[in-house]
C-alpha cells in the first residue's frame, strides 16, 4: 500500500547486494553446505566475462527515503539465508 503513497519517479525494487553473481553464487553454496564445486557450476565473473565488469549491485535509497523508511528490502545475503535455512527444516 506504501507504493501508491510515492511521489512520481523511477525507484529500484529489489534486495540490495554488493557481490557480483559468483560471489553470490559461492556464498549460497556455503549456505547450503554443499559438496559439490562452486567452479563446477558457476564460472567467475572476470572469466567469463573478462571484457565487461558485471555488477549486480543495486540501491534502494531514494525508495527508503522518499517512503520514509516504510518500504525496506533486505539484501540478497540476508534473503538467500532465510531460503536456505527453510530449506533445511523437515517438512
């Protein structure tokens, strides 16, 4: 309901996260406490794209300021551990 209370503008959705794709990759494999190699399922960024910088970063300031903190995202990290944890608990 918060959304509709905005002013006009563009505004990011989503969780915040300052790791580029593999990082992210590795540290939920660390979360899931998983044998298998991070390498054998994901490549490094800077191999594979050696070209361009890849960034998956994103700010969520203007939407936390201009809802005056009522509309808040987590970040990724903190997200993909809730998951994980959900994950792990008998069903």
């Amino acid at each position: 309901p918060h959304t509709f209370e905005l002013p006009g503008g563009v505004y990011n959705y989503g969780a915040t996260n300052e790791l580029n794709t593999y990082q992210t990759a590795c540290r939920y494999f660390e979360m899931l406490h998983s044998n298998l190699s991070t390498d054998s399922m994901v490549q490094a960024d800077e191999k594979r794209f050696p070209q361009h910088v890849r960034n998956i970063a994103i700010d969520n300031t203007k939407i936390l300021q201009a809802s005056n903190g009522k509309i808040c995202f987590g970040n990724t990290i903190d997200g993909l551990q809730r998951f994980a944890h959900e994950q792990q608990q008998p069903r």
